[in-house]
C-alpha cells in the first residue's frame, strides 16, 4: 500500500488547456507505483483568477467544489483536501464544515498567512473539533520574503502545532526548497507535527537528516507537483539508505491510514 | 553504451555537511546501486579556489585507481593568470570536459576571459560543463550570492566560441527553451543538457524537450551527491520513452555529441 497525503490536480478553471492530461498522468503514474491513495487539493485556481497563495474566497470554493469532483469521480482512490485562505476566517470555517461535511479528509493551508497567525487558531481548532490533519505549505528561507506567497516556516508552524496539541499538523516537503537544515530541527521536537517527503528537492543529506531528526512515526509520503522526484526518495531510502522494512510501511502508508482514518480500495481501485 | 553521469562530483560542499557521500567510495556505491557505469566528476571544493589547480589534483589523485568508473573534469578559474597550464593538465590527463563555474568565479560567462579559457578547450578537444545552479536558489546559504546561470549568457558564450561543445546541467525547460530556440541548429548542435533539474511526471517537461528540441540533445546526469541519483534514473523509467531514446539519453547521445564509440569515455 503506497499513500500520497500531497497531491495536486487541475480543473477547468484553471488555466490549463492540458488540465485533463496532467490528472490523467497523475493516476496513470500513480497506477504504475502502486499509490492506493491520492490525498490532494486544488488551490484555488491556480492563479488563473486570482493568485495560487492568495486566493479569493470564490475562487477558494470553485478549487474545492473541483476537488471533490476528482474525489467523487474516483472513489476510494482520491481523497480531497479542504483549501482554506485563513484571511477570510469566517468564509474558511464555512469551506471546512462544507467540504468536511462532502468526505474531504484534511485541511490544507498553503501560504496566505504565516503559521504562527492568531488567524490560524480557529482553523487548527476546527480540524481538532473534525479529528483531521491540517498540511501546512512550509519552506524555510527567514533572511526575507519571497514574490507570490506568505510562505511559513517549520517554527512557525511549531508555534501553532504548540497552542493545538489535539491537531495534527503535516509539515510539507521536508520544508524543501527552502532550507529544511533548519526546519528538521525544529520538528523533531513537535509531535504533533509530521512531515512530508514530497516535493522537488532531493538532497542527500536532508533526506539522511528527515530519517535522523524525525521518528518514523512522523513520516509521511507524498509527490506534490512532481511525482518522480517523490518516488526517488522512496526509493533511496529504501535501497541506499537503510531503512528497514517496517520502518519503511510506516512511510509508505501506515502512518497516514492513522492520521487520515482512511478507507481506501472503494469502487474498484 | 554505458550510462554516463556527467553531473557528479566529489568532495566538500562549503555550504552543507554531505558526510560519506563527498567520497569516491560513496559515489561508487551509488553508481553500483542504479547500473551507472562512468561518471564525470567535478571537485566541489574548487569552486571557490582562486587557485584551483591543487584541488584539481586531489581529484586526480581520488579517481587515478578507478578511472575506467571515474572521469575527472578539473575546474578552470579564467582569472588564474596562468589558467592556460591548468588546461593543459586537463587534456593532459584525458579529462572529457573541463568546469567553469561563472557565478562562483565572479567572471561573465561570456566575457572575455571565459571565452579565452573556452577557445583553448576547444584547440585541445576539451568540452566545457556548466551549471545553472548547483541547489535550488531557495534554500541557499545567506552567504551564498552566486546567482544563477542565465540562458543570454549561454548563447552568448556558444556563438562567441567557434567550435565549443558545451554540457549544461541543472537547466529547467525554459532555460533549455530559450538557449536551444535562441541558436542556429549548428549552433544548438554544440550544447547538451543533462536532465536532472527536468520535471517528470505528471507535467513531463523531458518527454517534452525531447519532442520539441529533439532526443539527441539530452544527456544523463544527476547532480549528485548534491542530490540524489535517484531522481535521475527514475524520470527516465517514469516517462514514456522510446528505449532508443532512453538509451541515447543514459549514453548514446553523449557518445556520438563527443564523436566517441564508448559513451564519453
């Protein structure tokens, strides 16, 4: 059993003419690696409308209501993330008790307010109140902002993982593409935090420092936009690094059937 | 032909603790591991040295017992005064290719000193490897301002230098888009990418490359151990190639791009 807990599709409102294509090439690759379950959002409209980090609350419904379409269309197979822009706390906490409501499965916040924000507190606190995990965008570059997105770092998010110990947090790509030698120390400390091995960067040694820093207890695998550089470091782990079979059930899927109560294999998947 | 990884290296990183994986030995393994049969190799340390010459040796020394699995390709500094000796040891030790490192060196890629080391490659049948990026720009060291390598400047460097053979490593698509639609054919025919900074599936910007640029233009190479081989060698298996293609890309292009029966060596 192999289980992608981050996972991206397009829709119509998006902005791609080839939207069909590449979520058709997610669950064809998914099929060859044997994914069981794709756990995805959609964010918005992928800028098309309004910015992929910052979305309009409309636009934030419209990426959802796309969401739950991929879910429907593929039961037991895709599993949706709710998408909420905490700037618009009232509008978030309706999107989460609708979706939630529909069978989404999590909460997935990206980059339109930093993790420590009171902002968030409410929506931590909805995911305890709904018993789902929240994945948190993160990457670590605090030296200043970067154009596009209000992005968080892993203390930031620990800030928030500490005033809601009863929510669990998934830590995105290592905190990858931005420097994850920071980011690995801090969650290491944070269980209630679990991390991602998605993402494009595949550094050898932030994949040695994830499996020394974080209990494998606390990690998850995912792809995020790019599925090959996620199957890499499956595989690297497994067959450079070391990592013993049971250790490595527990990426693969084990831990994400805790933290997502999930019922995979419906509708003949 | 044998796979040929033309984006390794050994050594420290000034930036990172790579650990074991800075060795020979490590590199070795991994090449084991995944059915990699040569690597180029650059030596990371060199890429600050104002004097790169006795990091060259190093390298030199590391690969001299395994060279029919460990190809050097020294780093050239076009603001060593006596930079040409230093591409003369290269050829004299059968390297493939020498490395330029513009952003580290603090030299215009295609300035008059680049171009100067970049002519002398060519008279001794040296190919030159750059890089874009060595990490993502994100996630780099405050103190590392290098910058990245820009597509104007390759083209500028290729059109300069009549005859030069370039590999670059670490480009996304747009960066291979606008240098290879930006030259001649004949001018394009002289560069190769290596396809470790490609996105594969879903978005399959290789299997696109290929399409639109043509197969004969890629080249293995994996950046490692920066990074690890394995992104590489599984863009390959996830994509949808022909396996003449697949092939030409583990070795074959870089064999005939080199005029070399062997696959680079």
């Amino acid at each position: 059993m192999l289980i992608d807990v981050h996972a991206h599709f397009y829709t119509a409102v998006s902005g791609r003419w080839d939207w069909r294509e590449r979520d058709a090439r997610r669950l064809e690759v998914g099929g060859r690696l044997g994914i069981t379950a794709h756990i995805a959002s959609v964010l918005g409209t992928w800028g098309r409308l309004s910015p992929t980090y910052f979305p309009a609350p409309d636009h934030v419904t419209l990426g959802n209501a796309a969401m739950l379409e991929v879910q429907r269309a593929h039961p037991g197979l895709v599993f949706g993330y709710c998408t909420v822009n905490p700037n618009y706390g009232k509008h978030a906490l309706e999107e989460i008790d609708r979706w939630l409501g529909e069978g989404m499965v999590g909460i997935k916040l990206a980059a339109s307010r930093r993790a420590s924000d009171p902002l968030l507190d409410p929506i931590a606190e909805a995911a305890a109140k709904h018993g789902v995990p929240i994945l948190h965008h993160v990457w670590q570059h605090r030296r200043r902002d970067w154009p596009g997105q209000e992005a968080s770092d892993a203390a930031e998010l620990a800030a928030l993982a500490v005033r809601h110990p009863r929510t669990k947090f998934i830590l995105a790509h290592i905190g990858g593409g931005g420097d994850w030698s920071h980011s690995l120390r801090v969650v290491r400390k944070t269980t209630n935090i679990w991390v991602d091995l998605s993402g494009s960067g595949v550094d050898v040694d932030m994949l040695h420092a994830v499996i020394g820093d974080v209990h494998p207890t606390r990690l998850v695998w995912g792809t995020d936009a790019t599925m090959c550089t996620g199957w890499a470091k499956l595989r690297y782990l497994e067959t450079a690094a070391g990592l013993a079979a049971d250790r490595l059930e527990l990426i693969r899927s084990d831990n994400a059937l805790e933290l997502f109560r999930l019922e995979v294999g419906h509708a003949g998947h | 032909m044998p796979v040929t990884d033309v984006g390794a290296f050994l050594g420290a990183y000034p930036y990172r603790h790579l650990g074991s994986a800075a060795s020979p030995e490590w590199l070795l393994a991994q090449m084991d591991r995944l059915g990699i049969d040569v690597a180029w190799v650059g030596y990371l340390p060199t890429i600050l040295h104002s004097d790169p010459a006795p990091g060259n040796r190093e390298l030199e020394k590391a690969v001299a017992q395994v060279r029919d699995r460990l190809e050097p390709v020294p780093t050239i500094n076009p603001e060593q005064a006596l930079w040409q000796e230093d591409v003369n040891a290269a050829a004299l030790l059968r390297a493939p290719a020498i490395r330029l490192f513009p952003q580290y060196q603090g030299v215009a890629t295609a300035g008059p000193e680049s171009r100067a080391v970049a002519e002398s490659c060519v008279k001794a049948g040296l190919a030159v490897v750059l890089s874009v990026r060595l990490e993502d720009l994100r996630q780099r060291h405050p103190l590392d301002r290098a910058g990245e390598l820009e597509p104007h400047e390759v083209r500028a460097l290729i059109r300069a230098v009549d005859g030069l053979r370039l590999v670059v490593t670490h480009a996304d698509r747009t960066f291979i888009e606008e240098v290879h639609f930006g030259l001649t054919p004949e001018e394009a025919d002289r560069v190769v990418w290596d396809i470790s900074w490609l996105w594969g599936p879903p978005d399959d910007h290789l299997q696109h490359l290929v399409r639109t640029v043509g197969p004969e233009r890629f080249v293995f190479g994996t950046g490692t151990p920066l990074r690890i081989p394995d992104a590489t060698v599984v863009k390959l298996e996830l994509s949808d190639l022909e396996p003449d293609t697949l092939a030409g890309i583990r070795g074959g292009h870089l064999g005939r791009w080199l005029g070399r029966r062997d696959g680079g060596r």
